[in-house]
C-alpha cells in the first residue's frame, strides 16, 4: 500500500513517498505477532470483548 494513493488527484508528483505495511491486528488474527508482543495480544482481546458487549447491549436496547 503506498500513501499517495489515498491522497493524490493524479495532477501532482509526490516528492516523497511513504510504503506502509498493514498489520490485522484482530484478536484471533497473525498469531506469530501476538505470541511476539503480549501487550498487544492482549489489547486485542480487550478489544474483541468490548466489542462483543457492545454488540449484546445494541440486541438488548
């Protein structure tokens, strides 16, 4: 994925270009990553449970 991408009009060059790789950090998801960086694992699956509550509260309401 390149950044210009997402922002130029194809009128102008960009003078610097800017590569990003995108990581699915989804808990459940790239498992090497989340085994390497606890933290982050463990951010995921707060996340994930955050979610599933917000998801039982809007069926609820």
């Amino acid at each position: 994925m390149w950044l210009t991408d997402a922002f130029t009009t194809g009128k102008e060059k960009a003078c610097m270009e800017l590569e990003a790789l995108v990581l699915d950090i989804n808990y459940g998801k790239n498992k090497k990553l989340m085994e390497a960086c606890h933290p982050l694992k463990e951010y995921a699956y707060f996340v994930e449970k955050v979610n599933i509550k917000k998801l039982v509260f809007c069926m609820v309401n």
